[in-house]
C-alpha cells in the first residue's frame, strides 16, 4: 500500500491564515482542486506566482497556482461552468452562461425567439439560425402575417387564414363585389361602391332612365 502525507511545515505567523481549512481538506482527501493539480501536492509558503493566481487560487509553487471550485487554468483565470454553456454560450463565473442572441435558459440550452412565435408558430435553429417556423396558414418572422390564397383586392388586409377585411363599399371573400346603397335598376351592375354599369337603353345613376330613342327621316 502507497500512503501518501500532506505537510505545510511551520507556517509563519499570519501566512495565508485563510487558507488553513483548504489544505487541511487536502490533507484529508477532501480537495476540489482543479484540473492539473496533483492531489497532495507540496505547498512552498515562499513561493511566488508571477502573474499572481486569479479568482482566490492560491500559489502553491513558483508559477503554479491551486484552484478554487468553479476556476482553472494555470491563473485560476477561466471560469467553469458544469454542465458547459452550449450554443457558443460564455462562462462567465461558476455555473453562469452568457448566451449568445437566440439561446437561453441556464447553460444556454433553449432556443428562444426574441418576441416569441405567434399563431402556434415553434421557435427553432436551423443551421445555426434562430427563427419561427410557421404553420401553412401563417408568415412573418413571428408568423403575425396571416395567409388569404384567394388574396384581397380593393385595399382589403387579410386579417386571418381564408378571411379578408374589406374596405368599404366592397364585400365577398377577396373583397371583390362592389356595394351600391341603392341598388343599380333595369339589369344594371354595381361595379364600384354607389357605382352602377347600364344597359345600352338605360342610364342614369342607378340605370333608373331609359334612352329615348332616335330615328333617322327621310
């Protein structure tokens, strides 16, 4: 059996004071050390770490610094974030993502659509782009525009799948029957709003007067 032993030597008075209770973990076999530390390790109260450990590692050698939970590299300078950000996501601190527009959630794990998707749109990345993917009746980018295939004529919007609001003095489907109030007499036809179309013999606003006809003398 190989036994290993962790000992500090005399500490001086006031020698990283804050430190006792992690290297008595790692005496014990309790240590979170980072990545790349040997587990014991030899602590030099003397030496120096030039640049200095970042994020509270501690310089255990010259140039070698012992980790803190939630930080690596040969600083302490990199935070670590487990499970790791996803997405192209930025660990920012320990168990912390920054994501990257069109991700979201803990370790940026959820596709998120800025506004959401309308009409029962779903939100998805496709080929690395975030975007909603619409039902057949819907478009836009946040499938807001609704699809009429007849279209709408006249100025008339379409206001939801199949369904045309129409402007007014035009009704039907795709706003395509003209309105006359009063209705156009004698075999006319409304072919415009208060707009009548006349048959030869008759005219007038509403087709109401018949043509007087003329005949040639000899």
């Amino acid at each position: 059996m190989v036994l290993f032993f962790c000992s500090l030597g005399p500490l001086r008075t006031g020698l990283l004071l804050a430190s006792v209770g992690l290297f008595v973990s790692v005496c014990e076999g309790r240590s979170e050390a980072s990545r790349g530390v040997v587990i014991p390790f030899v602590f030099d109260p003397k030496a120096i770490c030039d640049p200095p450990c970042k994020h509270a590692g501690i310089c255990i050698r010259n140039n070698t610094c012992f980790c803190s939970k939630g930080y690596e590299g040969e600083l302490c300078q990199y935070a670590d974030c487990y499970p790791k950000c996803k997405n192209g996501g930025e660990c920012l601190r320990p168990g912390k993502c920054r994501c990257p527009p069109g991700f979201g959630g803990k370790y940026c794990h959820k596709v998120v659509c800025d506004g959401g998707c309308w009409n029962g749109g779903d939100c998805t990345a496709v080929n690395g782009v975030v975007k909603c993917l619409c039902p057949s009746s819907w478009t836009g980018s946040k499938c807001q525009e609704a699809i009429c295939p007849q279209g709408c004529r006249n100025g008339g919007s379409c206001v939801a799948p199949g369904i045309c609001s129409c402007l007014e003095g035009w009704l039907g489907g795709a706003c395509h029957t003209a309105v006359c109030k009063r209705p156009c007499l004698n075999g006319g036809k409304c072919i415009s709003p208060d707009v009548c179309r006349c048959h030869p013999h008759f005219s007038g606003p509403r087709c109401e007067e018949k043509k007087k006809a003329f005949y040639n003398r000899g």
